[in-house]
C-alpha cells in the first residue's frame, strides 16, 4: 500500500508521469470510440506507427547535419518530425480514400509495414542516434518531465474539449452520413476534424508514452466498453472510466513490479476486454463492482510483501567481524561509469587509482556499502586483502559460507549481486540488485534485501551522476531504519 | 401511361388550395441523375405538392434510391433543373434500416434526437424542449416504451417506425422513405402505412416513398409512379395529375 500512497502524492518524483499517463488514458478512448465505431480501428495502429518514422527520420536528419544538434530538445525535434509525419501519411490516406483505389484495409497495411520499415531504415542509416531513438520510441513516459506535463495537458485538453463540444456531429458523421448532411452541411468538415483530433493526440502521444501505448489506450477501453453498453453516451464514459483504470492500474504495476509500462498497460486493456465480454451478461453495476473488487485485489496482491527491513544493527547479529565481498555483476555489461566521472578524478589525484584504471558501478556500491556498514558499527574487512581467492565471493549462502571456512574466515560476509543496472533517460535507473548478510559459522541469512525498481536520479545530468546518485539512493534506502 | 417527358405532377389528395399548397416542395425539370456521368435514369420531370402521399414503385436497381439521393442533395444531377422550395433541413429522411451499422451503441431514443441535431449548437445540450418533442414523436409512432431500447435490438418493423420517428423530429416538410415496407411483418406494414397516411391528411406532409412491391405501393400511395429500365412515369389508374 505504501507504493500506492507514493505514488499518488504530487510530490513523488514520477507524479507527473502518472498525471501524462491518467491524461492520455482519458482522452484517447474518447478518440479511439469513434475509430472503432467507423470501423477505422488499423488506422489507429497505422498512425503511430508513422509517428514513429517521423521521429527516427528527423534524428537521422540531425545526424546528418542538416537539422542543428540540441541535445536538450530530443523530444522536441522528435515530436516535430512525428507531427509532419502523422498529418502528411493522413493526407496522403484521405487522398488515396478519396481516389477510392484499392480496399481500405490494404492500403493501411501497405501504410503500416512501409512506416514500420521506414522507422528501421532511419536508424540503421543513424547507428549513432539508435539508442536516442529507441528510448523515444519505447516512450518512457516515466521520464515525462512537468514542462512535459503541461504541453500533454494542453493538447490532450484540447483534444478532450473539442471531442465533448462536437461529439453530436462525430456521431452523426460516422454513423448516418446521409442524415449529417441535410441537417449539418457537408461532413467532409467534421471528418477532417475528427481525424484531425486523431493525429493530434497520436503525434504527440507517440513521442510522450510510444506507439504501442498509444494505440493501446485508443483502441482496446472502446473495445472493452463495447459489450456492457447500448446507449452512445455511456460508452463514451465507460470508455474513458476505462481508460482511466488501464492507465493507473498498468502504472502502478508498472512501478511497483518493475514492468515496462507500454506493456504493462496494453495487456491490462486486453484483459479489460476479455473480462467485459465475460461478465457482458451482467449488469453494469455488478461490473462496476467487479472491476472495484479487482483493483482493489490488484492493489493489495501487489502491497503484499512485508515492508523491507534495514541492515541489522552490529550488536544484534552478533558477528565480530563483517567482510565486505566484492560486488558481483551478473548484467553481462561491463557497467563502466564515464572517464570523465568527478569521483574518478579525485580518487587519481590522491594516487588511489592508476589512470589506466576505469571505475564501475560495483566499486561505486561497495565504497558506499562500506561507509554505512562502518556506521552501523561494523567492523568492516575486505576479503580479497585476507585471501586473493575471494576477489569472487559467492552470493549463495552455503557456498559462501563454505569459502569463508576454507579461508579461515570468520563472522559474517555482506555479499551483493547486481542482476540489472539500466540508464533510462538519465532520470531514473532501472536496477535489480540482491544483498545477503550471511553467518560464516552455519551459512545462515542473517539479512537480506532484494532492490528492484526503477531509482530515480532526477538531478542527474550525465550517466555517470546518475549511476552515482542511484547507487546512494538504494544504499541510503538500505540502512534507513 | 404517360411518357417521361410528361411532367409528373402530384398533388394533395386532401384537395387542399392554399397558395403555399399550389407550389411544388420539389420540382425536378427534364434531370438526368446517376453516378459518375453515368445517367441511370433520364429526363425525369417531376414535382411533388404538399399533403401528397406518392409510393415510388420499381424493381430492385431501377433508380429509386439514386432518385431520393439526387432529391435530397446527396447527388449532384448531370444534367437539367431541381429545385426545392424548402431547405434541406426540412427534409424528413428515412433510410433502409438495414443500411445502418449495427455496431453502434444506440438506444432509440438517441437515435430518434439525432433528428434535432440541426436546430442544437455544439456546445449545447439537447435542451429540455427537444426531449419532449422526443416523447411526442414517439408517442406519435406509438412507441414510446421503447425509448430505452438498444436500437438495434428492436424488430424490422419497430425500427424503421424510429426512423421516422427521427424524420419527424426534423420538423419537416416533405419526407423521403426508401423501402419502409420491406422487411417488415404484415402488422408493421399496416401500422407504417396508416401513420404515413395520418402524417399526409393531418400534418399535411409530402411523403415520398418506394418498394418494389407495387401492390403494396397500389394499396397505400395516393398517387403511385412507376420507375424501370431509366424511364419513369405516372401510373395513371390511381393518380391524379397536376394540370
């Protein structure tokens, strides 16, 4: 629950992401209604998908140097080059819809793959803006900062008003057209307008939260909503209430498990729509209850676990000695912090360390580790200085405490493994790290803490700092009592 | 029978003489209609009078829809003179149900207010008028307890009489049915085809409206005319023709 009560406060530092991402599962099923009323439903996947080619094309346009490089204006030049993209492919598909070649269905799946293509292309041609790229198009909107938040406010508002305002002349539009001309005029300008509305919300949306997400939240709540109304205005509602739960359930398993939130989100909406075809027999009050109940199951399953117990206090474990393991990095990366690291340069500038010498991630940690060990009160040794064979020291227990005995140690070891160690965005790290305390005498767990999350670094400004911060982050989370 | 250049004039059986009742709501002057430059049906000479009940009989694929589109604006005619003495919105239409997408959420109601829409702004809601002139059309049709129904989930027979309930909500002056008699069990027919027959003699509303059943369009209409391989005409044995 705690996660819970975390998140919803304004002050947590992904708030704002969670506003973008309740914002857009509101306002998208308004849109996606109609998309899927028109039956329209693949351009809803076509669009963000040429968003997307938007976006890898105007990087590969920085690279090259035809667009100037402003590396604090990633997502801005993304979104421009999404933005061209989306209402110049809806241009050229309400121009090919207007000459009437070939069947619509054909031309938005020839759309989607040419997109799809187009997308790969400009990143093989950029092999140095690929990883830029693909965390745009992944779209982190964990790393939704607020200047962020009030553009998605803006537009998705907008969007929001414009569809309440007209919602009579889309619904006339799209489903009696011939009516919607006798007593409005010609639909052609409520077609624009509603598609229009549409490449809005995706061209920004893809670039804020990625295509996948975006297609998500317009389709699958109109197709949840679908078999639990008959009346147009409650399935505009539902819809949205739907969007709405898609969205805070799929962020808060999100942050809670460590899952990708594009994902996460999309495969809570398709279980939205298993879920409403099952039960579409019943009432909707009972389905109201029922998505109730299952939140409320969703939210406590995921507050199950005990709260994390602190390192233990030196006298209440009683080990004379403590022997800090090397860290150990199972991530197959070499998690090598930057040579421009400040830490580094200070550490060379007292003879601690060679200059040929590269700090990482695991010495980072350790250096911490130790520091607030030797608070607690531990008396804090190093293995590898007792004995050269322990510059590896197992994490398993009994193989630890098996070692310790062959090398005469005794006491206890604090070993840790780092399973995960991901820079996002240089706002949060993801991170999966295991920490044991284990008794050397019987290869008892003392302790243990498994961290798993994303960390945020909200004051880094290079990979290096966040590293740094993260690593505090998670060791002051560590001792804290 | 007459021949298609004759002008096919029809007037209200009700015998009325207002000045307004002496002009014709639509009139259409040697058209030729159809797709594309392609004329399905040539020279027509038509005009249709307030309070006048006229069935449009043809078989499938004669015109008869591509006629009501061309009347309703919804197509351009290639070549000749139509004109209408009305607005559009005056226009009461009637589609083939069966020409609406069931996928649609609806309930009647919703579906019967659409016909208000003209006279609503954007940013309004339905004011409270227009929901009791929702109850009155549907009192009107003698449905008003399938208001809160899904739509589509209603009988031939029950839509189509929201169709027209919906037509009626448009205040209209003249109103165009395609097929309302097709698809429907026989009690519906005899209840679309008295409440189109009170809607001409009470109301004093044009209605316009086809099958290809003749002799269903015979035992309605006031004046019936005949559409067939690009020609029509007026069957002479029930008409009366306009001098």
């Amino acid at each position: 629950m705690s996660t819970l009560i975390e998140i919803v406060n304004p002050s947590y530092l992904l708030f704002p992401a969670l506003l973008g991402t309740l914002i857009m599962g509101l306002v998208c099923p308004l849109v996606g209604s109609f998309l899927v009323l028109r039956r329209t439903v693949f351009l809803g996947l076509t669009l963000p998908e040429i968003a997307a080619a938007g976006v890898s094309f105007t990087f590969w346009l920085q690279q090259t140097g035809v667009l100037p490089q402003l590396s604090q204006a990633e997502r801005t030049i993304g979104m421009i080059g999404s933005l061209v993209f989306t209402f110049l492919g809806m241009g050229l598909l309400g121009y090919l819809e207007q000459r009437g070649k070939g069947p619509a269905e054909g031309r938005l799946a020839a759309a989607y793959a040419f997109a799809g293509s187009l997308t790969i292309l400009f990143m093989v041609f950029n092999p140095a803006g690929q990883i830029e790229v693909l965390n745009l198009l992944k779209g982190e909107v964990i790393a939704l900062s607020k200047a962020e938040l009030r553009l998605v406010v803006g537009v998705f508002g907008l969007v929001f008003v414009a569809m309440l305002v007209f919602r009579r002349e889309f619904l006339l539009t799209s489903f009696d057209r011939d009516l919607a001309f006798l007593l409005k005029g010609r639909q052609v300008v409520w077609d624009v307008l509603l598609y229009l509305l549409a490449g809005l919300i995706i061209a920004f949306g893809v670039i804020m939260a990625g295509p996948l997400l975006i297609f998500g939240f317009l389709v699958l709540p109109a197709l949840a909503a679908k078999p639990l109304v008959s009346r147009m205005s409650s399935f505009l509602t539902v819809s949205s209430v739907l969007g709405l739960v898609m969205a805070f359930l799929g962020f808060y398993s999100s942050v809670r498990l460590d899952l990708p939130l594009g994902p996460t989100d999309v495969a809570l909406g398709c279980c939205l729509i298993f879920l409403a075809y099952g039960v579409r027999r019943i009432t909707a009050r009972t389905f109201a209850v029922l998505i109730v109940t299952c939140l409320a199951i969703s939210v406590t399953a995921c507050s199950a676990r005990a709260p994390a117990e602190p390192v233990p206090e030196a006298k209440t474990i009683n080990a004379e000695e403590v022997w800090l393991a090397k860290v150990k990095n199972s991530t197959a990366l070499p998690l090598l912090l930057p040579s421009n690291n400040p830490l580094r340069s200070l550490a060379e500038m007292v003879g601690k360390i060679s200059s040929d010498y590269r700090q990482n991630v695991m010495d980072l940690l350790r250096e911490n580790l130790k520091t607030e060990l030797a608070q607690k009160g531990f008396q804090i040794s190093l293995p590898e200085e007792q004995d050269v064979r322990f510059v590896a020291f197992p994490t398993d227990a009994s193989a630890a405490a098996r070692m310790a005995r062959e090398g005469k140690l005794s006491g206890a070891v604090f070993a840790s493994e780092i399973w995960r160690w991901e820079i996002e965005s240089q706002k949060f790290v993801r991170v999966l790290i295991d920490f044991k305390l284990i008794r050397l005498d019987d290869g008892a767990v003392l302790w243990e803490r498994r961290v798993q999350g994303a960390i945020p670094t909200p004051s880094a400004t290079n990979a290096g700092q966040a590293s740094n911060d993260a690593v505090k982050a998670i060791v002051r989370d560590l001792f804290a009592g | 029978m007459k021949s298609q250049q004759d002008v096919v004039a029809i007037k209200s059986a009700r015998g009325g003489h207002s000045e307004e009742e002496s002009l014709p709501l639509v009139s259409l002057d040697n058209v030729s209609l159809g797709y594309d430059s392609a004329p399905v049906l040539n020279a027509v000479n038509l005009a249709i009078y307030p309070g006048s009940l006229i069935g449009l009989a043809g078989p499938n694929g004669s015109g008869k829809t591509t006629l009501f589109r061309t009347i309703l604006g919804l197509l351009a005619p290639i070549a000749g003179t139509l004109s209408r003495s009305c607005p559009l919105s005056n226009f009461g239409y009637v589609p083939q149900s069966a020409a609406l997408d069931p996928q649609f959420p609806l309930s009647a109601s919703e579906v019967v207010e659409m016909g208000a829409y003209g006279r609503v702004h954007p940013y309004q809601f339905l004011p409270a008028r227009e929901k009791e002139r929702v109850k009155e059309v549907l009192q009107q049709i003698g449905l008003p307890q399938l208001a809160a129904r899904s739509f589509f989930s209603l009988s031939g027979g029950q839509k189509q009489r929201m169709l027209i309930a919906r037509a009626l909500m448009v205040n209209p002056k003249i109103m165009i049915l395609d097929e309302p008699l097709s698809g429907v069990d026989e009690e519906s027919r005899r209840s679309i085809a008295d409440l189109l027959t009170k809607l001409t003699r009470e109301k004093g509303l044009a209605v316009f409206f086809s099958s290809h059943d003749l002799e269903m369009v015979q035992r309605v209409a006031d004046g019936i005319v005949r559409i067939d391989k690009g020609q029509i005409w007026l069957d002479e044995r029930k008409a009366r023709l306009h001098p």
